[in-house]
C-alpha cells in the first residue's frame, strides 16, 4: 500500500513538472531579434495592431514604421531589417542587389487605396501641355502611373516626374496655374482629397494590374525561423480578425500609425483593400509569373 502511494506521488510530481521542461519561454526559444521594416499603409495594420498588443514582443520581433515604401526596402536593402513589407514592385528592385529575398506571406490586394489624384479632371489632364506627376519613383507608384498613361493614352512626353515620399506629398496644394497628377495611398491621399484633389484613377479601375502587399526576407532566415514566421502567421490572421470584428475598438490603438485618421476616414480605405491572407491556388498560381513561389508562402 505505501510502495504503490510512493509510486503514485512520484507519477504525479513527474507529471507536473514535465511541461516546465518541454515548453520553455518565448524568449529563451527566439533568442536572435528579427525586425521588420513597413511604411504607413492600410493594408499593414495587423503589423501594428500586433505590436502595439505585445505579439511581436513574445515572438522577439521588432518593428521599424517608415514614411515610404522606397525607405522601408533601403533599410532591408542595408541590412537594418531582417522581414520587410512591399509589393511586387519593390521585390523585383531588391532582389536585384539580395538575391536570397523571398515572400513568404501575403497579406493584402489593394482593391482602390492605391490612388492617382489630380487638381484637373481627365478631360483637363487630356487637354494640357504639361503635366507634374508627384510619386515615389522606385515603389509601385511607378506602376500605377504607368497603367493611368497608357489606359488613358495619355502623352508621357508632356509629363514631368517629381520624386517625393508621402510626407513631402501631402504638403501639396492644388494650385490653379498647373496641372497637378499626384500618385499615392490609404492613409496618406486623405488629407490630400480634403485640400481639393480628386481622385481620377485608383486600383479598383485596373484590371491587368495586380498590387500585392506581402512579407519578405532571405530565403536562410525562412528555413531557420520557419517556427517563429508561421506563428507569426498565426498572429497576422488572428489580429484580421480581431480588426475585422471590432474596427472602432481597436482603431485608437492603430490611427497614430495612420497619420490620425478620422474613424470614417479610417474605415473608408479599408474597403479599398482585400485580405489575401489565405490565398486560393488560383491566386498563387496566377503571381507565380512575378516571383512569388508557392513552396514558399505560408499559408
């Protein structure tokens, strides 16, 4: 009777301090801190919704915000970043000079928060001699401006193109003397609108092109942290729904990332982008021609 007591004790004990052993903390399981580096975007707010929550914390996972897609690649570019988030357009620019960079998770389409603003309405733009186009020149504004051009069969001669990030933008003013085309996004084209530009094109009108918004990094650090970027996963699609199911709750938590937004102005480019956070195989086959292989996105 007391051998098998004895026995049973013991079976306990050894039952209660088994998890201490197989499941250690956080920090000690993601000793190497990886930093992400994003911009201000719609389609990036589970990235600040997760850190301002403490998630990336628990995954050692650092956030760097920027004023641009061009300065959010350039910190990747120089080895201050580990992850960083772009589209297709800024992956084709630093795969060039990283040839290990990869997507690795998806995360939105922009569906009409990418937009082309203008003092002038088309017909006027059609009409005039000279046209200054503001963009972030090396990003996807390139693209958009480019697809305006030829859907409209604008002359690109009479363009004159201006590199600015999207806080020199906003300080734009539609000026009654020139004829103004300025190519930006959700938050940022708000303030814009609100100075008197209109939007005459946005990524809703385009049909060939496709603007995607993933997370990248070396393709060493996706076989080495494929633990830790799958729970990060994990932590993207838990903090889509969360926003999805209670926008106004958690919106105080994210408009500081978004230039202050109003709430209404808030929710407004949110319906210009389309989660693809749990991509079809019709999606993934259709972006494999752009570089994004399907072995290493996880869904």
């Amino acid at each position: 009777m007391w051998r098998s007591t004895c026995n049973f004790l013991f079976f306990l004990i050894f039952m209660l301090l088994l998890p201490a052993c197989d499941a250690p903390s956080e920090k000690q399981i993601y000793e190497k801190k990886l930093v992400i580096s994003t911009n201000s975007w719609i389609g990036y707010v589970p990235l600040y919704y997760a850190k301002e929550k403490g998630y990336l914390d628990n995954l050692n996972i650092d956030l760097i915000v920027n004023v641009s897609l061009v300065e959010a690649a350039d910190v990747y570019l120089v080895g201050n970043a580990d992850i960083v988030t772009a589209t297709q357009h800024e992956y084709r620019m630093l795969s060039r000079s990283i040839r290990d960079t990869v997507p690795f998770m998806l995360l939105d389409r922009s569906y009409g928060a990418d937009v082309i603003l203008s003092n002038r309405t088309l017909d006027q733009i059609k009409r005039a001699k000279k046209i200054v186009a503001y963009l972030e020149i090396d990003s996807v504004n390139a693209d958009l401006l480019r697809d305006f051009i030829q859907r409209h069969h604008l002359d690109e001669k009479k363009f004159v193109f201006i590199n600015k990030d999207q806080a020199q933008t906003q300080q734009l003013k539609p000026l009654a003397n020139s004829t103004v085309v300025i190519v930006t996004y959700a938050p940022y084209y708000d303030k814009l609108v609100q100075k008197g530009f209109k939007i005459v094109g946005s990524t809703k009108e385009m049909k060939d092109l496709i603007v995607i918004d993933a997370l990248f990094t070396h393709l060493p650090i996706l076989n080495s942290e494929s633990k830790r970027l799958k729970a990060l996963k994990n932590t993207i699609d838990s903090a889509i729904a969360e926003i999805n199911r209670e926008p106004q709750k958690y919106y105080p938590m994210l408009r500081g990332y978004l230039v202050n937004l109003g709430y209404e102005d808030y929710l407004q480019p949110l319906k210009g982008i389309k989660w693809i956070n749990h991509p079809s195989d019709t999606l993934l086959r259709r972006i494999e021609g752009l570089g994004y292989e399907k072995e290493n996105i996880i869904k």
